[in-house]
C-alpha cells in the first residue's frame, strides 16, 4: 500500500513527461514542417472588403478577397491586434477617423497591386497575405523560426524520455531501499528546493 502511494505521489511526474513526449514536443515538430500551398504571382487579387460579420453584430468584422476566383473569409473581432494591418489598411481608404464600414477598395487601386504573396493553410484557410509592401494577414515565418521550432521540439521530447527514466529509477531504487528497511524515503520537493536555493543565492548576492 505505501508503495502504491509513492507510486500516486510520483504520479505528476509521469505526467509531465507525457506532455512534453506525445504533446507538446510533436505540436512544435508539426508545425516547423507544416506544409502550405503558396501563391506568389502579379495581380492575383481582384476583390478586397472589409465590413461587419453581420448587421446585428458590430464588435466582429469580416474581411472577404477574391484570389484566381476563389473567395475567402477571415472574421476576427473588432480591435484585434493580430489584425491591426489590416484594419489599417482599410483605413486609409475610408474618409472618417474611425472605420466607416463596409469598405470596398475601388478596382483602381486593386489593379496598380504589382504583386501579392498569398498562403493557405491545410484547411484551406487563408493564414498569410502580402499586397505589394503591406502584409495584412498573419507573420511571416523564417527558415530560422521553423528551424527552431524543430529543434524546440526536439530538446521537449527528449526532456520527456529523460524525466521518464529519472522517475523509474527513483522508483526503483525507493522499492529497493523500502524492501531492506521497511520504511520509503521521503520524496524531495524540488519546487520547494528551487526557491530555497534562489534565496540563499541572491542574499548572497546582497
């Protein structure tokens, strides 16, 4: 029985690793080689609106473009930050200091556009969209940044198999120690010990 509750005890531990082994180390592998169907061609775009999700509804927006004669949505709550860009650009065209919505850019304007880079996610969503020099939608990402990522998740896995095996010798070895004395030695809490230590190192510093 109190080899059971060491085992409990011990629990959060395995835990742990499970989380980095088969969920946060592979989300991060996943979406370093996440693959995108991109677009990067002269004059693709041949619509750009911006209006309210609907009439009842004035606190989310609808951003609607038209690539190759296929159209595509991306509703978002008014004041977003991941959206500033893009609200920003419409405000150029709109005559009022706040956004006088719907916003239609004028076909003009969408003809003088030398080149767009357009990129739609797996689901077909649109996740990244650049118009001449003005990225609206989403963040570029870097060779580096996937790069990293990789890596990242990489160092979280192997953290996870690590912890793994440190816990299962603990174990063990507290099995070992409890069938020659009788008695299982107390857990470490390590968090405890952390703080204790960032203490006494900073009244040292002092």
């Amino acid at each position: 029985m109190k080899i059971f509750e060491h085992l409990i005890k011990n629990s959060y531990a395995f835990l742990l690793a499970f989380c980095l082994i088969f969920l946060i180390g592979p989300k991060l592998i996943n979406s370093s080689k996440e693959k995108k169907e991109i677009i990067e061609q002269d004059n693709l775009i041949s619509k750009l609106n911006l209006d309210y999700l609907n009439q009842n509804v004035a606190n989310y927006l609808t951003f609607e473009t038209l690539v190759n004669n296929k159209t595509f949505k991306v509703s978002f709550k008014k004041g977003d930050n991941q959206y500033s860009n893009l609200t920003e650009f419409f405000q150029k065209y709109s005559k009022k200091n706040e956004l006088d919505l719907p916003i239609i850019i004028p076909d003009s304007v969408i003809s003088s556009i030398n080149s767009s880079h357009i990129e739609i996610g797996n689901r077909g969503e649109l996740i990244f969209l650049k118009v001449d020099n003005d990225v609206l939608i989403g963040k570029k990402r870097t060779n580096f940044g996937k790069a990293f990522l990789f890596v990242l998740g990489i160092i979280f896995i192997i953290l996870g198999i690590t912890f793994t095996i440190l816990t299962v010798l603990a174990i063990n070895n507290s099995i070992k120690i409890y069938k020659k004395t009788g008695k299982l030695p107390s857990l470490v809490n390590s968090v405890d010990e952390m703080i204790a230590g960032w203490r006494i190192i900073l009244k040292k510093k002092k």
